[in-house]
C-alpha cells in the first residue's frame, strides 16, 4: 500500500513515520503556534500527497508560502525532483507579482455573495437588493464596467442607489474582477494537481475573501459532479473565524461550514492550518478526523484540543508544549496510533520564512 513519509519517531529517531493517503477524505486540522514549523512541516506532508498519490490539491496561501512548490531543492532526489517538475502545478498571484493573475468574475458570486461584497440587506436595503436580484439575470451580457451605466440608465430611485453604493464603495475597481479575462474557477474546474491561490497581495482587505468565496461557491455548486479535491487552507483563521464580523465574512464561514460538514460525501475534503484551535470556527473544528499538532503553549487552545479530538490522549497533547521546531504529534483515521513525529526534510522551495534581524558587521 501506498504511504506517506513525514518523517522519523521523535523518541527513538529509528525507522520512519508514515500517513495513509486513503485517510485523507477526511478533513484535516493542523496546528502549531508562530515558530513551531507548522508551515515547513505542512509543505512536507503536501508534497508527499504529490508524489504519492493522484488526488488534486487546492491551496489557499495567504503569505505565499508554496508559490514555489514545483521549485525543488538541490537535495531532492533526483526522481522527487523529476516528479514534482513533471506535475500540473498552476500558480495564480495577487497584486503585481510575475506570474498568472488570481482573477474571479463578479457575475459568477451568488446572488447573496454580490449583496456581501456591497454589504446590503435583503431587509434593511430591499428596494436595491431586489434591483441586484433582476440584474442578475443579465449581468453576464453587461460585463463589471457596463454595470453602473445601464443602472443609471433605468432612472429608477433603487437602480440609482445601487449604482451610487458600487460607486462609493469602489468594488468594481478591485483588481480581483477578471474583465471578460478567464476567471481562476475555469483552471479548478479542469483539476490541475496543483491549484496555489496566493491571497496576499490585494489592495482592499476583502478581496482575498471574496476569492476565497468565488472558489468555494463555484466547487459547492457543482459538488453533485464528486470530483475529489483537497482544499488546503493555510492560516485558515483568516477565513473561517468563530466571530465573522463583515457580510463577505459571514458568507464564506457559513460556506465553510457548509462543506465541513456535507462535503466530504462529494468528495471536498478540507486540511486547515492555523496557529490556535480557538480562531476556528467550532463547526468547522468539530468535523475534523485527523489532527497534526506542534508546539501550543496556551492552555486554553490544549483543553480545546483535547475536548475536540477525543482520539488524542491528553496528555499526548499537553506534551506539545514541550516541542522543539518540527516536532509534532499525529493522530485519528490517518495513522495507525497517535505517534510522536520529528518532521523531515522539504523536497521543494519554500517561499516565506521569518525575516532575519539585521546584525552589525564587524570591522
């Protein structure tokens, strides 16, 4: 049977640690605070689900952590390297980084997701969201720049206050919109074995959000299709907080919510990694069957995790506190038994890192 190598056991260093990839139709949760190598030890487990497996990947990186992930290092064995080169790993970058623009289409958000960008109210904003309703309809014949015109044109009080709250609040601007330019959902849809979302470089603090959210409405609507994908959330707090507090917040946790808990029959399986247990939406949390651990100091993010996943010993849990870098614990459907795990080596370039603190020099 095909497995996965991590790593060695932590407390005799002897052998190897491996995960079975059949596990993960499961969502995953991964979790170690700031310096504890959780995002150098995710990239281990990802590219060994590339090497070994043939289930496609979408990662939503935020710090453009795995930009680089088809970039491997001079280590690597040769046929690792041969393999990871040879993959369909598609790289989509925010801002005006080289490379291919992350684009989505406004006209294919949902109804409500529209509404969320513009933050309106089926109650409170009723007169404008039912214009929205009826321009939606034939938003596609329009196109992002043709929008405010053709309100402006029905001379109508609710079509003029739409137009004049697009205007004001300037989403059409967002360099997110793809401008009759193909939208990032059309290479999901094709399932590269790759899909790399970089998120971080957007002017407006909700576009990384509502890209997020165009991605996850797109694979939520054709679920029925069951093709499998593993979607890879790194600092998943930023998208899945326990207290959304914007309308495109709540839209994309309630989104979230809704494929932790149905989407793993269609074949949408989540690995989230953050920092706390705590900055997690608990309905997310919950439906979590593996877990990756390294150092948590906090004792409310352990009793967290020990209430939550009940298929960890909690003093197995608690011993996180003690790891050093690139020690972790793993446990649930992916292992045989909770185990002790120092993590190996990346086979590829990882593209953040902390930034050194500049030292004076020596005469």
């Amino acid at each position: 049977m095909t497995a996965l190598t991590i790593g060695t056991p932590l407390d005799s260093g002897l052998g190897t640690v491996t995960l079975d990839p059949r596990r993960f139709n499961r969502h995953t949760f991964w979790c170690g605070q700031s310096g504890s190598g959780k995002t150098y030890a995710l990239g281990v487990v990802l590219e060994q689900l590339l090497l070994e497996t043939e289930l496609p990947m979408l990662i939503l990186d935020p710090n453009a952590d795995f930009v680089r992930l088809q970039s491997t290092r001079p280590s690597a064995a040769p046929h690792h390297a041969e393999r990871i080169a040879d993959s369909d790993i598609r790289v989509f970058r925010s801002g005006r980084v080289e490379g291919e623009p992350l684009r989505v289409r406004y006209i294919d958000l949902s109804p409500a997701s529209k509404a969320a960008v513009l933050r309106m109210s089926p109650i409170q904003d009723a007169e404008e969201y039912n214009v929205l309703l009826h321009l939606d309809q034939n938003a596609r014949l329009l196109g992002s720049d043709r929008i405010v015109p053709h309100l402006r044109d029905g001379g109508h009080d609710a079509r003029n206050r739409l137009a004049d709250r697009m205007e004001n609040l300037q989403v059409l601007e967002w360099e997110l919109w793809s401008r009759g330019e193909p939208s990032v959902v059309d290479v999901i849809e094709q399932r590269p074995r790759v899909t790399v979302l970089d998120l971080g470089g957007f002017d407006h603090p909700a576009e990384p959000k509502v890209a997020a959210l165009a991605v996850l409405e797109h694979l939520w609507a054709r679920r029925e299709e069951r093709k499998p994908l593993l979607i890879v959330i790194d600092e998943a707090h930023n998208l899945c907080p326990p207290d959304p507090r914007t309308e495109v917040e709540r839209a994309l946790t309630e989104q979230l919510v809704q494929i932790a808990a149905e989407g793993r029959k269609f074949g949408l399986w989540l690995f989230l990694s953050t920092q706390r247990p705590t900055k997690i939406h608990p309905n997310v949390l919950s439906q979590c069957d593996n877990l990756g651990l390294m150092r948590v100091n906090a004792p409310r993010d352990l009793a967290e995790l020990a209430e939550v996943f009940g298929f960890a010993p909690e003093e197995a849990i608690r011993r996180s506190q003690t790891f050093t870098q690139g020690q972790a614990l793993f446990a649930g459907g992916f292992i045989a038994e909770p185990t002790f795990v120092q993590m190996g080596e990346r086979l590829t370039e990882e593209a953040g890192g902390d930034v050194s603190v500049p030292l004076r020099s020596t005469p």
